[in-house]
C-alpha cells in the first residue's frame, strides 16, 4: 500500500490527511511553520497591541465600531472562556452563521483559540442547509445574528434545534436573543488554558460549492490556511498599512482568505466589515476608511465598474481590485481599471485549496486575458484529459491539483473522496483550464454538475432531489442557462407524474422555499417537459438541456 493509499484510508480521524512525506517537505520549505491561528493573533496584539484591527457598522443604527488588536485578542480570549464554560472544547464543531460583522471574528478566533471547529455556514442557508450541517457534524452549538436582511434568525434556530439533538447551545449576537442565550452574555474574565489545538489540527470546516446531493464539508488545518494567507499576502502586497474592505460574505473563502479578513490581520493591517456591497454604501466606506482593497465577485465588480465613473465619493485610496469565483468576461476585466483607478487582480480559488492570482507585476495583457498562476512554487498543476492523459499548454483539459494546502479528502466523505481525488491524491476540481506558455492559468468552463450564479455555487443534485419530492414531480434535471449579469442562473427542467395534481412554476419554488432551501438554490425557471434528450448510452444530457435552456432569441 502506498502512502497515499494509506492516508486515504487512515483511521485517524474523519478527514484524510496529508501523506508523511509530503508533510516533511511542506515543513522543510517553510510553508508550514507550526504557528495556530489563535498563535497569530497574539503576536499581532503583542505587537501592535494600539492599532486598530477591525471596524464595522454593527453598532445601534448601523453605527461604526472598532477593535484595536488588543481588544480583539482580549474579547477573543473572553469568549473562548464563556464558551469553554458552556461544555464547548477542543473537537467540537460549531455551525457559525453571522454576517459582515465584528463579531464574526471574535466568534471565529475564540474557537480557533479552544481547537472547537467553526463550521462556516453563508447568512443565505436555510433549514435544509444549516440542519444537514448540525446533524452531519454533530454541532454542538449553532451562533447567528438576531435578524440580519429582514430575515430572523432566531426562528430559524428554533427549527434547526428541533431537528439536531447535538446542538447544545444557540448562541444569538443581539440584545434580543429571544429564547436563546445572548452571545453577549458568554465572554468571561478570560482564564489561562492549558491546552490548545496544534498547528497541524484542523483548523475549520469550511463548505463546498459542491456537485453532488449533499454539501461537502472541506476540512483546513492551521498550518495550511495560515500558508495560503501568507501566500496571498505577499502577491497582493498586503502589509500592516492595508486596509482591506470584506464585501463578499465573511465566511466564504474569498473573502476569508484571499487575502481577505484573515490575511489582513495576519499582515497587521485593518478589516473594515462592509453591510452590503452596494457602490452607495461600499463607495462611502472606501472614501470614509481608507480601504487599499477589496475582492468581488464578477456581477459587483460589473456594477462598481459602470457606477464608478459618476460617483461623488473619492476612491482614489483603493489599490487593487480582487475578481474572482466566477468567470470573469474580458472585456469587463479591462473595464475595472480605468473606471476605478486602481489595479486589477483575477483570482481562481476554491475552498478545497488551490488559487491562482494574477499578479501585481504581470504583463496588463495577462493581468485582463488569465486568471493568474498558483500561490505556491509547490502548487502542483495537471491540466488532464478524460483519461487522465496530461494535455499539451494551450490544450484545454480538466485542472488536477496537489499541494501544501489543498486538501487530500473531504471530511468523512471516504466514499465521494475516491471520485474527487486521483489515487495520488489530486483534487479533480471540476473545472476545464488551459494553460499558457507563461503558466497562467485560464478558466475555460466546468465539467462538474454546478451552477456558478454570480459566484454563488449550486450543486444541481441537491436542488434536483428537493424537486423530486414533491408528489407531482416524476423526475428533474436543473442546468445552468447563460444570464448577462450573473454569467449563470439555474434553470430546472421537470417532468410531471401522469394523472398527478397539476403544479405550476410557481408553486413549485414555494414548494422549494418550504423545504428551507437557501434562495440562491430556488432555480431561475422552471420548463415543464415531456422528455429529457439522452445520449447515445440512453443517460439524460445536460449538455443538450443546457442548449435547449439557452433563450431562443
Ligand atoms: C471560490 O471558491 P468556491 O469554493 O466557492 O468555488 C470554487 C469554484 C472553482 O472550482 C471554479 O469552478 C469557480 O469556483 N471559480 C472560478 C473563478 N474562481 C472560482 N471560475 C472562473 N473564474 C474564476 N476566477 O470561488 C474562491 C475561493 C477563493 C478565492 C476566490 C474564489
């Protein structure tokens, strides 16, 4: 049995691991330093204990807030007592559900501080998301906001707790926790620990966009995540007088890590959680703050783009501009500079690893026609074909990928891990790439069963299965249809049951939202269908579905 072979099958925990070897060289080239998450937030309050680490829009009528690194570690600590109070430690999983808020960050260093597992739940999850989470990692607590986008959260918990006996603990960041326990109330006088989690202990779980019926949970180490940060860091000159703009959902990778709020604190500079992405509000901040970047996704970069140029606020502070998450079209890309006067940085990420940056010093024509080349000189690249069979550069195939941080399994998942990764232990993303002579990357489509809608991603078997339940649906099949402000959106093909209830469109989304579905699932359209085409094996093609999805006109 090989290394890999073992580390796929290791009885040591749920997630596979990292072979020995390639852990010894991943080491011996300083790529894993042995520091923890909760290691880096000391240092950086040790070292500028005054300086102001995080600001948002949390207070009493959106009004500013701001920690200095000294609060944060100290609130961090403080909390990570309450909570250690509360029977949560080291190995518990903790579904962690809170918007653009300070708070997200305490939350987040506290359990990184006590080796508990944030489990990073997106404010738009619902019932169906957020009780698959719980029960799926046996949670022992669930923390939201009060009420955040006109939505109550603390209803949703209600439901959620009904359904997972794990969940010990609802914790709610609002004055009016309802039934619940006011986050507020768990920070106590912090308490010397004995022990904490080690550099090489996950770190987090963190969600896959995913293909398949259930979401994938994709567990990162403290050694890896903080190698990816330090990685971005120096490709996107982030230094301590950064100050980075989180616009993007806090808890998805983008936004976290690329460099994002992590990579910021780690440098020493400042997060500025933004409370929606719209240019009024976004614009007012970048002037008001100060913010050197930020990173979008391709449909708010396209509405910063044509908003900039007529804007009255000065965003002459902003250096560089993150794209990324989804296909970003070049002509848009060559948009963003001269509209917003700064530069701009494609990047091709994923949670389960690997991300590719354009970089600063790139040819202007790379930095518009790719979406950059790996972080790490160990990033391993093979660009595939069915087979397997590497393909000439300027051939496109799919992307294989091996690395310093880039995962070797989802967490317990050993079944769909012998699909997602080669024997050697590559992670098939999925996504169709060429290479160009300079080794940039270019994203030229996806062979996995995915909706990219704007960024957001939509395993099309999840939303299909839901469909399937309803009596009136004999069978479902949901594609991707081309959208020019979203690049994608969904749209479900569904076959009626004979002599069934008739159902229309609409009343099957209701039908959908009723079973808690997030709404960025709820397909776009829905086409009533006798048939769905099949190819010449007699499988349903989504291929020829995604043609006859396309708008006639
Ligand atoms: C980011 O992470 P995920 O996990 O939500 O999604 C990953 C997938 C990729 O496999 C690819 O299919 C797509 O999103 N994607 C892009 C892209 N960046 C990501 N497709 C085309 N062009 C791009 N530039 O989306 C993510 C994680 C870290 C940084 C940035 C994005």
């Amino acid at each position: 049995m090989t290394d890999t072979a073992e580390a796929l099958t290791a009885p040591a925990g749920p997630a596979p691991t990292w072979p020995a070897e390639f852990a010894e060289r991943y080491r011996a080239a300083g790529w894993w330093r042995g520091q923890t998450f909760g290691g880096m937030l000391r240092e950086r309050a040790g070292a500028h204990p005054g300086r102001v680490a995080v600001v948002d829009f949390g207070g009493p009528d959106g009004s500013r807030r701001t920690w200095t690194y000294a609060e944060l570690d100290r609130r961090a600590d403080a909390l990570a007592t309450g909570l250690a109070a509360r029977g949560i430690g080291h190995g518990d999983k903790v579904v962690v559900q809170l918007p653009n808020v300070g708070e997200f960050l305490e939350v987040v260093f506290a359990l990184f501080r006590l080796g508990a597992l944030p489990v990073f739940a997106l404010p738009a999850h619902r019932l169906s998301e957020i009780s698959y989470f719980c029960r799926f990692t046996g949670a022992a607590a669930y923390i939201v906001p009060g009420e955040h986008g006109g939505y109550d959260y603390r209803a949703l918990a209600t439901q959620v707790l009904a359904s997972c006996p794990s969940l010990r603990h609802v914790l709610v960041a609002s004055d009016d926790a309802g039934p619940f326990e006011a986050l507020s109330e768990v920070y106590a006088r912090p308490a010397p620990r004995r022990t904490g989690p080690s550099a090489s202990d996950l770190a987090f779980l963190q969600l896959s966009g995913g293909s398949t019926g259930v979401p994938k949970l994709i567990p990162r180490t403290h050694d890896d995540y903080l190698y990816s940060l330090r990685g971005s860091n120096e490709i996107c000159a982030v230094t301590e007088d950064s100050v980075y703009l989180c616009v993007l959902p806090a808890a998805h990778n983008f936004p976290l890590s690329s460099p994002g709020s992590l990579g910021t604190l780690h440098a020493g500079g400042r997060v500025v959680m933004c409370p929606q992405p719209s240019p009024d509000t976004a614009f007012r901040i970048i002037q008001d703050e100060g913010v050197t970047l930020t990173g979008l996704v391709p449909p708010l970069a396209l509405v910063w783009t044509e908003a900039a140029p007529r804007t009255a606020y000065d965003l002459s502070s902003l250096q560089v501009l993150l794209v990324g998450g989804a296909t970003f079209s070049e002509e848009a890309a060559r948009r963003v500079a001269p509209a917003l006067g700064c530069t701009l940085q494609q990047v091709f990420g994923m949670a389960e690893g690997l991300v590719n940056y354009t970089r600063l010093d790139d040819d202007p024509e790379l930095r518009v026609t790719t979406q950059g080349r790996p972080i790490s000189p160990d990033d391993e690249i093979l660009v595939v074909d069915d087979e397997d069979r590497p393909v000439p550069v300027g051939t496109t195939g799919h992307l294989l990928t091996r690395g310093p941080y880039t995962i070797r399994g989802y967490w317990n998942a050993p079944e769909h891990n012998e699909r997602a990764f080669t024997e050697d232990g590559f992670y098939r993303t999925g996504d169709l790439v060429r290479l160009t002579p300079s080794g940039h990357l270019v994203v030229e489509g996806r062979a996995k069963d995915q909706i990219n809608r704007g960024g957001e991603k939509i395993a099309a078997e999840e939303v299909e299965n839901h469909l399937l339940a309803h009596a009136s649906v004999h069978d479902a099949n949901v594609v991707a249809e081309p959208d020019p402000y979203l690049g994608e959106r969904s749209c479900a093909h569904v076959i009626l049951r004979d002599g069934a209830e008739p159902v229309g469109a609409m009343a099957l989304k209701s039908f959908l939202r009723g079973r808690g579905l997030a709404a960025y699932k709820i397909p776009d359209r829905i086409v009533f269908v006798d048939a769905f085409p099949t190819t010449g094996v007699g499988k349903v093609s989504k291929k020829d579905l995604r043609t006859a999805a396309a708008p006639s006109a």
